[in-house]
C-alpha cells in the first residue's frame, strides 16, 4: 500500500509514530520467557545505552534537544516520552499499587535519563555494568518486594 504525505512535516510525523509503534515488537520479543520483575529489568536495560552503537544513537538524540523548536523535533521527543512513561507503566502495573506508579514511573525515567546523558558525556566512566548496577539501585529504591536482586 502507498501512503501519501501533503507535506515534509506529516511524513516525518508519520515515521515517528511508526518508529515508537514498532518498541512494542521489538520488546515482546526480548521479554519473551521473563515474569514480571524480569521484563521490568529487560525493558531498562532496553532504554540504556550498553552498546557503542547505542551510544551514538543516543549522542543523535541528545543533539536534537537544540532544535526543539522544530514541530518534527517536538513530536520525536513528545512521541519518545509519553511511550517510555506508557511501557514504564504497563510494566510496573503488576509489581506495585496503583498509586505508587507515578512516581516509581518518575523515578525509573529520570535514572535512565541521567545515565543516557552521563554515558553518552563519559562513555569511558559508563560501563554497561555501572549502568546496570545504577538502574538495579533505582529498582530496589522503590521497594518492589516481587523484584529479587
């Protein structure tokens, strides 16, 4: 099927939303076999940068943040966001009260967001183990009695 786009901006619109559709495929398939507290694990270990190829891709981002007022820029990173929160949510959903969600939401986002920018500054000081050993700290700060170390 074709798609045809009136303008430059709802291409790149449709692109995105097609790129952050596409992470709930990419994870079933890593998170295939794992319960609960490991599909937690699997997913912030999916948001980090482990890899030097993930650390340039990450770099990319980082260098967008300058352009955000662009309205394609804008959407990347609204798009980005509300889906990492929403995969963050459905993910703790089981592992925690409801009321606790929001903010263990907040806390997990905020951990990945500082080890992306401080690996992608620093990648020499920002092993995939320190990160790793980082995101398990953020995890075992919210008390989640179901997620062994």
């Amino acid at each position: 099927m074709t798609h045809f786009f009136s303008n430059r901006n709802d291409l790149f619109a449709a692109i995105v939303d097609d790129m952050v559709a596409s992470y709930d495929a990419e994870l079933a398939e890593l998170e295939r076999g794992d319960d609960a507290p490991g599909r937690l694990r699997r997913l912030l270990q999916w948001m980090l940068p482990l890899t030097a190829e993930d650390i340039e891709r990450e770099a990319g981002r980082i260098a967008l943040i300058s352009m955000r007022d662009d309205a394609n820029i804008d959407h990347f990173f609204v798009a980005n966001e509300r889906r990492a929160r929403e995969l963050l949510a459905s993910h703790l959903e089981t592992l925690l009260p409801q009321a606790k969600i929001p903010h263990a939401v907040d806390v997990l986002r905020s951990a990945v967001n500082g080890i992306v920018l401080s690996t992608v500054e620093h990648p020499d000081i920002w092993s995939p183990r320190r990160q790793l050993d980082v995101i398990e700290t953020a995890i075992q700060s919210l008390e989640i009695s179901h997620v062994p170390a």
